[in-house]
C-alpha cells in the first residue's frame, strides 16, 4: 500500500484517525494519496469500508475515487459528489420526513423558472439574463441567504447584480413561491432538506452517522456555506475527517465557494494533522518554475496557504511568451502550432486552447477550422447529453435485433451508427458537423477499448438495472477477470448506460476548446493560455484586490494544467487597427511595451524572428527551475537566493583583461561588460558562441568585438595571451 508513495504522501496516507487537512498543489498526487489513505486505514482494520463517505465536486472525480480503490482491493466506500449523496438521503428518508406525500420534483434547471418569476415582477429576461439571475439566486442559496437579506447580502459581497439588489430579491421571492406552488425543488433545496432531516429529526440523524462515521472531502477549497453545513450534519460533532484542497485553486467564489473553511481548518481543528504535498509530477520544472512564479506574487488569506511546487519530471521545453498585433492574427498563429504539433505525433486530444470567456471561443474554432484541425468544446454540453449522442445510442440498442450477435463490436457499432447518417470515413471538414462526427466517432473508440477490456461477468451477476447501476459503478473494468467470451453490442449498450448516468465521458479526438474554469481538474501535453490582456485577464468585472486575485489563481490553474509544452500570448489589439491594449499584469517582467509583436505574414526575417523570440523567452533558474522575472537574474541565470558557481579564477582573469580593454579604448569599463556580465560569465562558462550570445546583455556586436577573447579565457587561456598589443588594437 505505501510502496511507491513519496514522503510526503506516505505521512498523508498514515496520519492518524482526526481531523487531516492535505494541502494538495496541482500534480501532486493527491487522488492517489486520499485514496491509499482510505484504502490503508481499511486494510489494516482501522476502518470499516462501507462507513466511509468520500465527497467530491465531479461524477467524474467520484467514479476514478470508486476505481482506484477498486484496483487497491477495497470495495464499499461511498465516492459521491455532495448533490448525489444529499439526494440519495433525501429520497430514502422520503416517505418518513414527508408522512407519506410524494417527493417533490427537483429542477435540472432553474432557467424557465427564473423566466416565470422575472415575468411576476414585470421583467423581460432573455435566456442571458435568466442565466444571471438563477446564478445570483444560486449563490445566495448557497450562502444561506433568504430573500428578505438578500439586498445587505449583495452589498457586503459586493455582487455585480444583473438588475437592482431590490429588484433581484423580488424575482427571488417570486421564484421560490413558484417552486413551491408547482411542487419542485433546486439542487440547493435538496442540500437544504438533507440538512433540516438531519438536524431535526433525531432518528434521521442517529441513521445516517452510524452507516458514515469517516469522512473525506476532496477539493475543500471549493466548498460553500451550504455545503459545509450539510458535512457538519454529517460529522455530528466527530472529527474523522480528511479534507484536501489547494488554496491557489479557488476559482469559484462567484458562485459562493470559499477558501475560509480551508484556510481557517488547523484554527477549528487545533489538534489537526497537516501535511503538504508540493512534489508536482504531472509539470516539467520549467512550466513549474512559471507557475511558482505567477501565484508568488498573489495576496490575501489564500496566499497564507500557497505551496511552492518542486517538479519532479525530466526538464522541457521552455514555456512561450507570444505577443500578436491582434486577435485574429493570435487564432491563425495558434491553429498553426496546433496542426504542427499534430503533423509532429502529438494526439490533438492531448492538446488545449484554454481561454477566459466562453464569447473567446469562436475566433479559435474557425481558425482550427480553417486549419483542418479538429476540435471539441468542453463544458458547453455534457457528452451523452448532445443530441446525436442521444440520437447514436437509440440507433445502437435498436441495432441488436438487427446486426448479427457473431459480428465484431466495433463492426457491430459502425453499422449501428449508420443509421443516423456516420460514416468512419466522410468526416466533415470542420466546425459544428465536424464536431458532430467527431462526438460519434469518440463513441467508435470507446468501442474498442471496450472490446479489449469488457467487464468479464457482470451482467450474469446483476439482477436489475438499479442494481446494476450500484455495481457497475464498483467492478475495476478488466482487472483481475477472466473474459469468457467476447463483448456484444449489448454489452456496450449496458456499458453506455452506466457511462451517462455517471457522466463518464470518453475522449473525443481533437484539439479541446475550454474556458479556464471548465479547465479545472484536467491536464494536457499542450496548452496554449490565450488572450492574456489586461481587461480581459483580470476580466474588467474584477474590482476588488480579492476579485483580482482570484483571476491571478484563474491563470495558475490555467499554467498547471499543461505538461510539457506551454504558450502564452495575448494580442494588442481586439481587432485589426483596434485600440491598444496592456498585457496582463499577471504575465512574467518581459517585454512590456507591446513593440515585439508578430504579424501574420508580416515577413520578417529570421534573425528577427530569432531577437523576438530571445527576449520575450522565459528564463528558468539553471539551480532550481524557478522562472526569473528580474534582468539581473536572467543574466545570471540564477535567483539571487541560489548558490553561486563562479570561477573566482575566471572572473579575476575576465576583470584584468576588461580593464586593459576599457584602457586601449578609452572608456569606462562597464561599456565592455558590466559587472554582473562578467559574473554570469564566470558561473555560466559558455562554451560556444550560441551559448554566449545566450546571456543577456551580450548582443551580435559583443560578441563580434569580444566573442573570441571571453571565449578563450573561458577555455582557460591567460589573459597575457588574449591581451596582446595587436589585439587590443584590433578591439579599440
């Protein structure tokens, strides 16, 4: 169990029965460590498995918990998000909290609701603004605000409301008597109902913590009042509880999340145990070292929390600062890089444009277009909820009564998707229709590896759908199971059943579209961070020092999602001929005046390519890997904190042949190299001429007039040699 964990882990995964709080940096392993920590304390009899409780944030993030314990040989741990678990308690305490009335309908939506209640009120709301209301409504729900304290509440939190606070808080009151007159809850009231069962009823109560007496909390940070409430209900005044989470990584506190309940855990928790993850094997340390430099500068109580991430991969390539003369010109600019690194064998799945806004998108999707480079949104819908997802999976269970049961599954799944008009080889050439097909052709994939891996027995084992649904959610697909015979069309379509009900989505092949919050939780090879200007990162909504934080944490997030190769860029202007725009204020000190800029088919040369990319080039620390911000750091190569490598006897030789220069030519001797020139000198050593060139300060012209001289020192020539009469000549 603890075989392969790293020191850091190890204490997570043995640290005693209380309260625990892992502060998890992005890429440190933190699944695989609550997970061993569940696994271990069940293993060794400290526990019992089925009296476990694990909360996350995502389906997607339950049902790899439920694997990785699967695959560490433990079975019955609850692994829900927090709406799945209140609503399972709700419905079965039903009949006894309600005395026998039905269960009232929970909304998927609150939009055509909101729309009802603006009406009520005399508001038009188009879709957008229904959208902002139920948003504002959500976040006062989830702060355990009612309507009546909704006006003071919005002040205090400084909430950009879409009408007046007052007028807010009508279509609010008008919304909840609607609910109630229709007989329909909202995920908040469901949350609310598993909270009032708990608290008042004490038999209810004494039921649920005694089947859940351990619990773990996965993404802390992220959780909001209601919430937080709902797992005091739970622990009941007990202290089992592990909570992991990463200050740097609150990014959604305009939909009521908070970081206060992480930060304040070792106030409220005295005898806590705390343990620090910051080994980041997902990142090399050169997209590390940017992301430590980014979030080193972020303030307020989340920074009493930040982590400084130490990568523990093999060094890449460095990350790219790109400066465009506008928007379009940056989409084409990207789109290119993107269908070269797929000509290059990168998988486009395994490639990310991640931008601010959602409105940031288009530009993106009709360059790849143009590009032929294929593409899918992400978190504009979920997967089995598009309609020719929809559409493919009743063509799929109507093609078992009609293709042979002997025919190959995924023969089997392409004949069955012809029906609604997929073809493996007609792609489109872009855009929706492309999308579209790609969508299917994700559904031709899973197929395969499905076939390749089936779960061996499980529909034999089964005895209903809900069963089923409870079991398949628990069975390690393909481990540790004999196959007895080779997987049928209607083994997949039981397979995609459980997929959509637990919203485990498959791959789809192309490049991914995703704003930086729907980002949150996934990783790429590549990742191109776009539109990095200042209005749009900070957005010009973030008023506040804390608002702005928050975007500072947005690009954190957005830096860590990549792991090898990294780009950023923004544009100067929105458009063509557009008014000027500041890079981000977030970006590493490189080149702030907005004149290295690219034009798309401008024609510059290559040695100006090469000048523009030497000085808008990040520059890691040769020690550490941090990213160097300040000029005189660059030059050395070094932070200033980090131990110095200088050749005294280089750098004694490199002063006396400065001088005897400075003299021939009659001027000072920093007008040769400066001081700290000759310091970078004497720790870097070059070698070459390119590695000369390499350090800043050291142009075309020095190392034409002093590239031969500095070079032989280096090599070890006295300075006697290099400082002859006819070459000092030479160089006056």
């Amino acid at each position: 169990m603890l075989a392969g964990l790293d020191p850091e882990q190890r204490s997570a995964v043995t640290a005693p029965a209380g309260p625990v709080c892992i502060l998890a940096g992005a890429g440190t392993g933190k699944t695989r460590a609550v997970t061993s920590r569940i696994a271990h304390r069940a293993l060794t009899g400290d526990i019992s498995a089925r009296h476990v409780l694990a909360v996350t944030f995502t389906a997607r993030a339950a049902a790899e918990m439920r694997a990785r314990l699967t695959a560490l040989g433990v079975s019955g741990v609850q692994a829900r998000t927090f709406h799945a678990a209140a609503l399972r308690q709700v419905r079965y305490f039903a009949p006894r909290l309600l005395q026998g009335r039905a269960m009232p309908e929970l909304l998927d939506s609150k939009a055509r609701v909101v729309t009802l209640a603006a009406a009520r009120v005399g508001l038009r709301a188009d879709r957008a603004t229904a959208r902002d209301l139920a948003g504002e409504i959500e976040w006062a729900k989830s702060s355990l605000v009612e309507p009546g304290e909704y006006v003071v509440a919005a002040a205090k939190a400084l909430r950009d409301t879409p009408y007046e606070p007052a007028k807010v808080a009508e279509v609010f009151t008008a919304y909840e008597r609607l609910k109630r007159a229709n007989g329909v809850i909202d995920f908040e009231d469901m949350l609310r109902a598993a909270v009032w069962g708990i608290e008042e009823h004490p038999d209810v109560a004494e039921q649920v913590r005694s089947q859940y007496r351990h619990f773990v909390v996965d993404e802390y940070q992220d959780v909001n009042p209601l919430q937080q409430r709902l797992l005091e209900a739970w622990l009941g005044g007990r202290d089992d509880l592990t909570v992991v989470g990463d200050a740097s990584q609150t990014i959604y506190s305009f939909t009521g999340a908070t970081s206060a309940y992480l930060v304040d855990f070792p106030r409220r928790h005295r005898a806590a145990t705390v343990v620090r993850l910051v080994r980041d094997y997902r990142s090399t340390p050169q997209v590390v070292g940017l992301a430590n430099a980014v979030i080193s500068q972020a303030r307020g109580a989340e920074a009493r929390l930040r982590l400084e991430l130490s990568g523990q991969r093999p060094p890449g390539p460095e990350p790219e600062l790109r400066i465009f003369t506008d928007e379009p010109a940056e989409a084409t600019a990207v789109a290119a890089r993107c269908r070269a690194l797929v000509t290059a064998g990168t998988p486009a799945r395994e490639i990310a444009v991640l931008f601010r806004t959602n409105a940031q998108s288009e530009a993106y999707e009709k360059a790849l277009t143009e590009a032929e480079v294929p593409y899918a949104v992400q978190g504009a819908e979920r997967f089995f909820e598009r309609a020719e997802v929809r559409q493919a999976m009743v063509a799929l269970r109507a093609a078992t009564r009609s293709v042979p049961g002997d025919t190959p599954l995924r023969d089997a799944v392409v004949e069955g998707l012809a029906a609604v008009g997929w073809a493996p080889d007609a792609a489109p050439a872009g855009g929706a229709a492309r999308e579209r097909w790609e969508a299917l052709a994700a559904l031709v994939q899973l197929a395969e590896e499905f076939a390749a891996s089936p779960p061996a027995s499980a529909r034999s084992e089964l005895a209903s759908p809900a069963v089923a649904s409870e079991r398949l959610a628990e069975l390690s697909i393909g481990e540790g199971a004999a196959v007895e015979r080779p997987a049928t069309l209607a083994d997949f379509n039981d397979e995609l059943a459980r997929r959509a009900a637990q919203q485990h989505v498959p791959t789809v092949e192309g490049v991914t579209l995703a704003s930086l919050h729907s980002a949150k939780g996934l990783e790429w090879d590549a990742v191109f961070l776009v539109g990095l200007s200042e209005g749009t990162l900070p957005t010009t909504y973030a008023k506040t020092a804390e608002q702005v934080e928050e975007e500072r944490r947005l690009l954190y997030v957005g830096i860590t999602r990549a792991r090898e190769w990294l780009w950023l860029s923004y544009a100067v202007a929105r458009s063509p001929g557009g008014r000027s725009r500041r890079p981000s204020r977030f970006l590493p000190q490189l080149d702030r005046s907005g004149g290295g800029t690219e034009r798309a088919g401008s024609g510059a040369g290559p040695a100006a390519r090469r000048v523009e990319r030497r000085r808008t080039q990040i520059v890691s620390c040769r020690i550490c890997g941090a990213t160097l911000l300040a000029g005189p750091d660059r030059k050395l190569g070094r932070c200033p904190t980090c131990p110095s490598d200088i050749d005294e006897d280089l750098h004694e030789r490199l002063r006396d042949w400065r001088a005897r220069v400075a003299a021939a030519q009659k001027v000072p001797a920093y007008v040769v190299f400066t001081d700290a020139t000759l310091t970078a000198l004497a720790e870097r050593r070059p070698a070459r001429p390119e590695e000369l060139i390499a350090i800043a300060g050291i142009g075309p012209r020095k190392l034409g007039l002093y590239g031969e001289p500095v070079l032989a020192l280096v090599a070890g020539a006295a300075v006697e040699e290099v400082c002859s009469e006819k070459t000092l000549e030479i160089e006056s």
